[in-house]
C-alpha cells in the first residue's frame, strides 16, 4: 500500500470555494494510485469564527485564570469542525471517509499543554480505515496523553502532525500544502524577483525557518529529518510541483554541473531589540545575567560575547522587562530597539572564503549599518535596524543573484 499524507492548512479549507481546490489535489492522489492520509488545520485565522485564535478570544479576560488544559479542550475544536466539514464535502462528491481526531489517530504527546511534543504515534485505525480505501481525514494540531487528556501541539502544529503520521505510516512522501508557491529565496513581500527554489534539505530548512520563513514549522522538519522522511511544499491553488525538502544524499536522475548554490535562502525577524552590558568578562557576572533572565522566562537570541562585552537580542515586547532585570542585578545595558535579524542560509557556503565580505559589500553598497554579525557552518546572521530590513534583504538576494 502506497501511502500519501497531505496536509492542507486553514486559508486552504476556510471556503467551500477554497475546499474543492483541496478536493481536487486529493483526487490526483487517489487517482496515482495512493492510499491518503489528509491533516487539516482550523479554518482561516483571527477573526473568522471557527479558527483557532478567534475560538480563544472566547474567553476573553477570563483566558489567564483558565487552566491550559482547558483551553487545549477548547483550542482543538476548530480542527474538528474543519476535518468533518471537509469530510462532508468529499462524501459529496462520493469519496468514502473516516475522520479522526489526534486521539483517535494514535498520536501520544506529554502534557505540556498548549506546546505539547509527541512521544509516539500508533495509527492503526487509519491504517484499518486505508486498507478498506477510506480516505482519512485526521485533526493537526492535537494528540493526546497517556492520561487520556486532549493535547495541542502549538503554532505550526499540523505541520508536525502531518509529518509524525507521515513517519509512523511509512509514508513515500509528506505533502504540505500552502498559500505560497513553495520555499522561496526570500519573503516575496520584500523581494519582487524572490524565486521558489526546486529543492532544499533538511539542515536548510530548519535553518530558514526557526530565522523567520514561516512556510513549515522546524519541529516538523526535525522530525522528518531524524527519519529520513520526504516534504514537498506546495500551493493548494497550484499545478506548480513546489520545493522538495529531502536529505542531500537524495540525487534527482538529471545531474546539472555548474548550478552551484553558495547561498540557499535569506530569512528574517524583525521588531527585536539589541541588548548590549559592558564590564562582564567575569563568567559568574555572564552565568548572573543568563540565569535572571531566564528566571524571568525572557528569551535571549543572537548572544555573543567580545572580551568584557556581552551583545544579545529580545523581542521589542520584553526590551522593558529586560532592563528591569538587569537594573535589579546593578547592569546597565545600552540599548537599541527596533532591529531586524537576517539570516543567509546555503550548505554551500561551508568553508567557502569571502562569503562575510560580500555580505558586508552589499550592505554598505547601500549604507546599511551591521550591528551585530555571527555565523555557523551553514548560516551568517547580521542585526540591521529594522526600517531598513527591506533595502537589506534586496540587496543581499540581488549581490548573491538568489534568483538566477
């Protein structure tokens, strides 16, 4: 039995319209041959009355008293109203369906609610419901516990269902489905000519999308990665084959010499603010400052540390917080609010001379100023302050021509 696992995210089930083009995907994959396996996210996002968000707005100034394994009981309900109304939709149209939710589906996790991790999948029931050529139609974003409590997985978290089913399935590939036409080289809202790349690995992928491209959750990555486990990004409103995400030992049977790719993708965060504490060469001064903070529950990105300089970022949302904490411990950090963290990612610029340099000969063609620099085998950060995040990214894709 060849099975497909696609999963479909809210803009793509928040309309009958919308709907019957995530029929239509289904129904090639049925007609190729393949047993499906479809994971749906809530319908649409804030404000329209079945997503996630808007369910939780429900609860209004009572959310905070709210236990999380209450609100997870909550927060699950969007999924199930989109998978049994998708489920209604393919019965129309005289396709045999069985619905699941998390629980139902096999998908254990811990009881970290609201950001819960799965620790196994038993899928037998839809293993039954496919030997009997029943499409199954399962609920992203949820499992459940040992304890029998319903679990949600977190933001992005049907990517990590689809993915997880996909593994415990032996699935031959993990389709995720988007608004977009794929990976692209950049945000296409700052970079007109951004290009949907053909294929990227896993170590890519996860680099692009913990730095800001939000196209497939990174835990979800994680997981097919330790698996060996094929993605393909794709548009539900498209015919366009997407980007393959698979391990770079997997060779297409046309072999191309002289495309080589030094720089793979540019991601970015924004409204983030530098943090900089002088006079903290001493390690028990830096072991006090990393451990108040994170006392405090505030997350640090971006940290270096340059002899008696320690350099990192927070959100702009916890700047005020952080200086707090720091003035409570007598340091007194400089601060530069509203920045921007670029990432260039490509395994290809591993130890490849020069790469800095044409960073920074970019940047400065257009006097945008580097705050902060760091890299890794496969990626090279620079802080810029936020307004000039767009002119940066441009820049930045046109010098390393992304999309050539």
């Amino acid at each position: 039995m060849k099975i497909l696992v696609q999963k479909f995210g809210g803009t793509s089930v928040s309309t009958p319209e919308l709907r019957r083009q995530v029929i239509s995907k289904i129904k090639e994959a049925k007609a190729a041959g393949y047993a499906v396996v479809v994971v749906v996210s809530a319908m649409g996002r804030l404000g329209e009355p079945y997503a996630t968000d808007t369910l939780l707005s429900l609860l209004g100034k009572n959310k905070s008293n709210i236990p999380k394994r209450e609100c997870d009981l909550l927060a699950a309900c969007g999924e199930m109203i989109s998978a049994v109304t998708l489920a209604g939709d393919l019965e129309g149209e005289d396709m045999d369906v069985k619905v699941f939710t998390g629980a139902q589906a096999g998908i254990y996790t811990d009881d970290n609610f609201g950001d819960a991790k799965i620790v196994k999948v038993i899928p037998k029931k839809i293993v039954d419901a496919l030997q009997l050529d029943k499409i199954a139609v399962v609920t992203g974003f949820q499992g459940i516990t040992e304890q029998n409590d319903i679990t949600t997985l977190g933001r992005g978290g049907s990517d990590t269902s689809a993915v997880a089913l996909g593994v415990a399935l032996r699935a031959e590939i993990v389709e995720i489905f988007t608004d977009v036409e794929g990976i692209m080289t950049a945000d296409p809202k700052l970079v007109s000519n951004a290009k949907t790349l053909d294929k990227v690995t896993y170590n890519e992928i996860c680099q692009l999308a913990y730095e800001g491209a939000k196209v497939i959750h990174p835990r979800a990555v994680e997981i097919a990665m330790q698996n060996n486990l094929n993605l393909r990004i794709k548009c539900t409103f498209s015919d366009m084959p997407g980007t393959l995400v698979a391990n770079d030992t997997v060779y297409d049977k046309e072999t191309q010499i002289g495309n080589y790719r030094l720089i793979t993708g540019i991601a970015h965060k924004t409204n983030v603010s530098q943090i900089k504490i002088s006079d903290v060469g001493e390690i028990t001064k830096q072991l006090k400052i990393f451990k108040v903070l994170a006392l405090a529950g505030i997350s640090l990105d971006f940290i270096s540390i340059c002899n008696d300089t320690l350099l990192f970022t927070v959100l702009n949302s916890e700047t005020e917080k952080t200086i707090e904490m720091l003035r409570n411990i007598d340091f007194i950090p400089e601060i530069t609010k509203d920045c921007a963290k670029i990432a260039m990612v490509g395994a290809g610029m591993t130890g490849v001379p020069g790469v800095m340099a044409g960073i920074v000969e970019a940047l400065a063609k257009e006097n945008i100023k580097v705050l902060q620099s760091a890299d890794s085998y496969t990626t090279i950060w620079v802080l810029v302050h936020d307004v000039e995040i767009q002119k940066a990214v441009c820049a930045l894709h046109d010098y390393f021509r992304l999309n050539a």
